[in-house]
C-alpha cells in the first residue's frame, strides 16, 4: 500500500494542504509578494466576503451547477426511457450521436456553440427564415447560453448511468403495476425512480463535481462577461490567480468553490446513507 499512498499524498493531499497555505498568505506571480511571501491570516477571506464579485460569481456558479445537473438529469434519464427495449440499431444510432458530444474536448464544444448561437451564428440564420431578427444570444442571455452547451455536452453521462440502472428494474414489477391499472407515468414514478434511487443519487454527485470546476466552456464562449454576467467562480479565480497575480487571493476562491462542491455532495450522500439504511 505504500506507493498507492505516497502517490495519493503527493498529488492529492499535497495540492490541498499547498491551496490551504496560499489562501492564508499575500502569495503573488511578480513583485516583491512574489519574492517574499508573507502569512496574512485570514485576510484574503475577509476580503471575500466583502468582495461583490465574489458575491455574484457565488450565485452564478450555484443557478449553473443547478441548471446544469437539472437538464443533464432530466434528459439523460429521458433518452435512457426512450431507448429502453428500443432496436439495436436504433440505439446504436442515438447513443454514438449522444456519446459524441460527450468525448468533444471542452473547447471545441465551446467553439461548436459559439459559432452556433453568436450574431451570425446558425440559430439566427435558422430564425431568420421564419421572420425573426438576429439576436446576439451570448449578450442577452449568456448564462442561460453556457447552461445548455453543458447540458449538450454532458448528458451522455447520466443517459448511460440511467441505462445501466433502468437494466437493472424488474420487468415483472412494471408489469404487476400495469395490470394494476397504473399508468405510464406511474409506473414511472412510483416503481421506476424509486428503484433508482441510488444510481440518481451517485449520478447526480458525479455530474455535480463535474460541473462545478467547468472553466474552458464558459471562457470560450463568454469570457464570463458580458460584464461579469457569467463569470462563475473557476473564472473569478483565474482572473485573481492569473490575470492579476494575486495567488493567494485565487486559492481562497478556490476553497471557497471547494464549500460550494462540498455543500451539494453533502446532500448527495444524505440521500445515499438513507437509501443504504431501508
């Protein structure tokens, strides 16, 4: 166990403990900060808490990471429904396409989504045909617009997780439920997600640490503006830690983004303690 432990403190444990230092310290890329770093105490998240960037970037991640879970959730676990004792060929098909979105590296798909919703971009040419003007999509409503290019490109996760649980249902408990006089919805809900209730819980901590550190995205199509209209925390990090230099500032951030996480696996594994005690 030696090695696999020295390899976890080194590129776990040791990146922690060093974030944990900086965001108690005046550290800096350039100028005498830099040359003589300096214990502050908890200074930079004083300066956190009074910091209205920090304060927006704080609910922008929170409406991203919850619009981004809810639409990977919901349509991952649609395709999976509809796919379910579907034609091989038929689900080859969705799958590869679904898939493919998925293995794009992020700043392609960033590129894909500028191309498609900017001024001149295919949605307006689209629109266009049926009389409506062009918008720039990006300026009007660039949350909204990160939001689905993550869902776009992360739903093919949860569609496999949910496929692999809905493998795992009992026909002939759906079957007693239809006989029941049960509709298809309720068959659903009150036989199908209760059964699911692990792999929803365990998908939605996956897709939440996931989501949560999404930084190439966003910075590709909105640069976190306009103004600061979808600067999420991993941008406002990069913008203290790198583009200012105030290292020390960034990794208070970043533990900041860490509670954030934290809060909403938390609830995850809440929900996975009580399943596993029925």
């Amino acid at each position: 166990m030696a090695p696999a432990l020295f390899l976890l403190l080194a590129f776990f444990a040791g990146p922690i403990l060093w974030t944990v230092w900086a965001s108690l310290t005046n550290a800096a890329l350039t100028g005498a900060q830099a040359a003589q770093t300096e214990f502050v105490g908890f200074d930079n998240f004083t300066q956190l808490l009074s910091d209205p960037r920090f304060r927006t970037a704080t609910v922008l991640t929170v409406v991203f990471l919850v619009g981004c879970v809810f639409g990977q959730t919901v349509l991952g676990l649609a395709l999976a429904l509809l796919l379910q004792n579907r034609h091989g060929a038929v689900r080859a098909t969705v799958g590869a396409i679904v898939v493919g979105a998925w293995v794009v590296p992020e700043v392609v798909a960033g590129f894909v989504w500028y191309a498609f919703l900017e001024r001149e971009g295919t949605l307006n040419t689209v629109l266009g045909w049926f009389g409506s003007g062009p918008q720039n999509w990006l300026f009007a409503a660039p949350l909204l617009a990160v939001v689905l290019a993550n869902v776009w490109k992360g739903t093919a996760f949860s569609m496999m997780t949910y496929s692999a649980g809905l493998s795992e249902v009992p026909e002939d408990l759906k079957e007693a439920a239809r006989v029941d006089g049960a509709s298809a919805f309720q068959v659903l809900w009150h036989v199908v997600i209760p059964l699911l209730r692990r792999t929803l819980a365990t998908t939605l901590l996956l897709i939440t640490l996931q989501t949560v550190q999404v930084f190439t995205l966003i910075f590709v199509m909105t640069s976190g503006g306009p103004g600061s209209r979808s600067t999420t925390l991993p941008l406002l990090m990069y913008q203290e830690a790198l583009r200012m230099g105030d290292l020390g500032y960034g990794t208070a951030i970043a533990l900041a983004l860490l509670v954030v996480a934290g809060a909403f696996s938390t609830v995850y594994v809440w929900m996975l303690r009580k399943e596993e005690s029925r």
